[in-house]
C-alpha cells in the first residue's frame, strides 16, 4: 500500500493532494489545552482555537471525495463550538464519547473528573460510504444462549453480531503499554482501526492531516488502505515513519488490535512515498 508521510505543516503540505481524492479524514488536532507537542501549536484557545479549526477544515475538505467521511478527535472545551461550525459544511453524524477508562485516582476536587474525548463523525452527503458488517461485534455466549427461543435462531443480527453503539470504552494507553510510542496523546489503535475498517473502502485513501506518532498510518496500512498525513514534528514523525517502516518487516510483531484481522498485519508490503 502506499505511504505518504510528511514532515510538513499541513497548511504548507495539503496542496500536495489531489482535490476530491480522499475517502476518509481522521483529524486528531491540537485539543487548545496548551500540551507541549516541541512547539505552540496547543496553546490557541477560545475564538483562535475556532479560527484554527475553520482553517484547517478548509485547508482539508476540498480533498474529500463526494461520499467521503470525517472523525474529528476534540475535548469537551472546544467541541461545542466547532462541531456547530462543522454543521454548517458537513452532515454530522455521530457524536462519538470516548470513555479513556482512566481508573479512579484523586483528580478534580471542584468539578467531575474528565474522562472522555468527544469524536465528531461527519459526512459531505447522505450517500457516505459505511461498511458496517466490518466492525460488527460478536455477541457473547450469555447474549446468545438468552436469545435460543426458535424465533431467534438463524437469525443475520445474531450471527453476525451487533453494531457500535456512539461510546466507545477503549483504555487511553498507559506507558507501560506495548503498544505505546513517544508522544504525549498518541490515540489507541483499536479506536482508529474502526474507523479505517467501517468508513474508507478497500484500497481507499485515509487522510490525516494531525498525525503525530501516525496511529492512523499503521490504522490505515495494516487494512490495506492508502496513507496520507502531515506532522510538523521532526520527531513525531519519525516516530511515525518507524511504525510504518516496522509494519513491512517480516517477523515484526502484529500491530493491528482489531482481531478479525489482526492475522494479516505483520508483513504488510508498504511503500513510502519519498518526499523531495
Ligand atoms: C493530538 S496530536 C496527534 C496524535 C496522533 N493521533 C497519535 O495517535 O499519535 C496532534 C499532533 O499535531 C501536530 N501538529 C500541530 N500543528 C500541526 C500542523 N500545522 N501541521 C502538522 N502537524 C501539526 C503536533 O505536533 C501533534 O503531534
């Protein structure tokens, strides 16, 4: 599969993509929380962080394809704003909670803990491409022993399992984590994977303009996707450039979460797009 990876700023690198190429954009932004990412790009807030947004939205939107889709990772500060904002040029679909499973540990004293992010799901028309029998979940022993009346048996839903609902309980990942690379708010690939699995065809193209450590990458490389993604950081990206590397290597353990496939993930052949 193609990769295009690029040490770029994204407002500087976006041209470089063709106009209405892309199937899917997993937009992982800066939340405006004032993280130290090596530069200044966490430290926008209030109306310049709905400035910042409407920018690169625009920067990025022209590059979708008719029946393309969006996810867009925010925190509860901004996303209120900005998913108004996003309504005015997509459809929104979903608004998915991710509940990080942080365990119970002190936190605030004045206020509830947070323990969510809020992921926008959009799309530019009604007709969006959504592969929902890719992302299905089984259904446990218990479910289906309850439902063994006569009437149940052989039913599609009950084989085929049922479908994500819009929160999703997936472990923001500890440091001890294997899966864990260098980068303060690297996201969990079984989120990321999903995405990649139910909204970009096979052979489609994933775009991700925030890429940081390039969890969308290896999302996107190991479910035989195509890649495009920018990151301004010299060593995010090479931190991402590595997980693609390491995902060609024969040998190299699978990185893949999603279990149905997570067989086919070692050994994937990936070409990096060179970059002049
Ligand atoms: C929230 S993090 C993305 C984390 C990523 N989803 C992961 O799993 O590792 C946002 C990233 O955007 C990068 N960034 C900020 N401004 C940028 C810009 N204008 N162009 C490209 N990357 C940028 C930051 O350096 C940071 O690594």
């Amino acid at each position: 599969m193609n990769a295009d990876l690029q040490n770029l700023d994204l407002f500087e690198g976006v041209s470089r993509i063709e106009d209405g190429s892309v199937d899917l954009i997993i937009s992982d932004p800066p939340y405006g929380l004032g993280k130290d990412y090596g530069n200044d790009s966490d430290h926008v807030y209030g109306q310049d962080y709905v400035d910042f947004s409407r920018r690169w939205l625009d920067a990025v939107l022209p590059k979708m394809k008719p029946d393309g889709s969006m996810y867009v990772f925010l925190s509860w500060q901004h996303s209120p704003e900005v998913f108004s904002l996003f309504k005015t040029r997509m459809t929104m679909l979903n608004e998915i909670i991710w509940d990080r499973r942080v365990p119970s540990m002190g936190g605030s004293t004045r206020r509830y803990s947070s323990v969510h992010d809020n992921i926008g799901f959009f799309a530019r028309s009604r007709n969006h491409y959504f592969d929902l029998d890719s992302i299905r979940i089984p259904y446990d022993a218990a479910t289906k022993k309850a439902r063994s009346r006569s009437i149940f048996v052989g039913k599609k839903w009950l084989e085929v399992g049922y479908n994500p609902k819009d929160l999703w309980s997936v472990s923001r990942l500890h440091r001890q984590d294997p899966e864990r690379a260098d980068h303060p708010t690297q996201k969990p690939l079984e989120l990321v994977e999903r995405m990649v699995l139910a909204s970009c065809p096979p052979g489609g193209l994933v775009l991700d303009p925030f890429m940081g450590s390039g969890t969308t990458a290896v999302a996107a490389l190991a479910h035989g996707r195509c890649f495009a993604g920018f990151e301004i950081n010299p060593e995010y990206f090479a931190i991402a450039q590595e997980r693609v590397l390491a995902l060609s290597r024969p040998g190299t353990k699978a990185q893949a979460k999603s279990p149905r496939r997570r067989k086919n993930t070692a050994g994937v052949p990936v070409s990096l797009i060179a970059v002049e």
